[in-house]
C-alpha cells in the first residue's frame, strides 16, 4: 500500500546551482530522519532504489566499477554504463550517470538523521526540471525509509503529478532560467 494520494511536495527549497561556464551543477540538500546506514542502504541497495530512484542498477553501488542504470520513465529504456568511482560507506557516493558526474554526501545529524546533500551535473536547459524531480524523488524516498512508501514517481509520471509543475516553476524562478513557454528569464 502506497501513500500517494495524501502525498504534495513541499515548496522548492535546499537547492542551489553552481556554474562553471555551460556545465552547471544541481546541489539539492535535504535533512532526513533516519540514519546515515539506514540512507546509504536505500542509496546503493538495488531493490530499494527500485522503490524510489529514476533508475535501476544492475547490482550494488556501495563498491567501487562498473554498473548498467537504465532510466525509468523514459520513452523508451535508457541503459548507460557507469563507473562507481568512490564509495565510502555510509558517508560518500559518486558515479557517473548518462554522461554525468552524481554525487551524495552523507552527514550524521545530533538528531539521528542525515543531512542528504545531492551534486548532479544537468544541462543547464534541464536544471528546473532536474531540482524538481529529484525534489519527489527525496520526499519518495524518505517516506520509503519511514516504511509509509509513496510508491515511485518519475519520469513523465512525475511531470503529470500534482505539484511537479509548481515546484518547476519555483526552481526556475530561483535559478533565474527560462522555462518552456516563457519568453524570458525570470530575474531579466
């Protein structure tokens, strides 16, 4: 059972871009409530990123080489190679994913939490959109880890979601890009 119907993302928030000429970088920070072990299982543990993730692997990610993630929610399956390049349990993450560098940070809380800090590198056209559905992909896997499963949400699915638009537009808005249909940067 999903808890999907009493789900609506909050408000954009946590994200920030860096820039390096064309190659700009997502950094999306969440604080969860469960514990570095508990996250970096849900990270790396092929079943549990199928609950949540917009990918599936092949195998474990928790080790250093080669992977296959195949994108979900695509018009049709998009299967990459990917090259693990540090995994340091329960505290570091870092891959590449369709031609991009992802990385996840880990960092215990006083609380017993974790302070989940994502840097994806997105097309700077696809940023908005990216911060948008990594933004559902937390909340998923959060209620995930709080065994009250939304059940998963990418893709197109995500797009047609209650909420998604208007968190794309937020994100746009404080990234200062230009969303399809606009005409002109928001902070022109």
């Amino acid at each position: 059972m999903t808890h999907r119907a009493k789900y609506t993302p909050g408000r954009a928030a946590g994200a920030h871009i860096k820039k390096d000429a064309e190659r700009w970088t997502l950094v999306l920070v969440r604080d969860l409530r469960h514990p570095p072990v508990k996250v970096w299982e849900a990270l790396t543990d092929p079943e549990q990123l199928r609950e949540w993730a917009p990918f599936d692997s092949d195998r474990n990610l928790g080790a250093v080489g080669s992977a296959m993630l195949t994108t979900v929610g695509a018009p049709k399956p998009l299967v990459a190679e990917t090259q693990v390049k540090r995994a340091e349990a329960p505290k570091l993450l870092e891959y590449s994913w369709g031609g991009n560098d992802v990385r996840w940070e880990l960092e215990p809380r006083e609380s017993g939490g974790t302070r989940l800090t994502l840097w994806h590198n997105i097309h700077r056209g696809f940023i908005a959109m990216g911060a948008a559905g990594w933004h559902i992909c937390f909340d998923v896997l959060d209620g995930l880890l709080a065994g009250e499963p939304l059940g998963r949400l990418v893709g197109p699915e995500a797009m047609r979601f209650e909420g998604w638009q208007r968190l794309h537009a937020e994100y746009a808005e404080q990234f200062g890009v230009v969303t399809p249909g606009q005409t002109s940067s928001p902070r022109n």
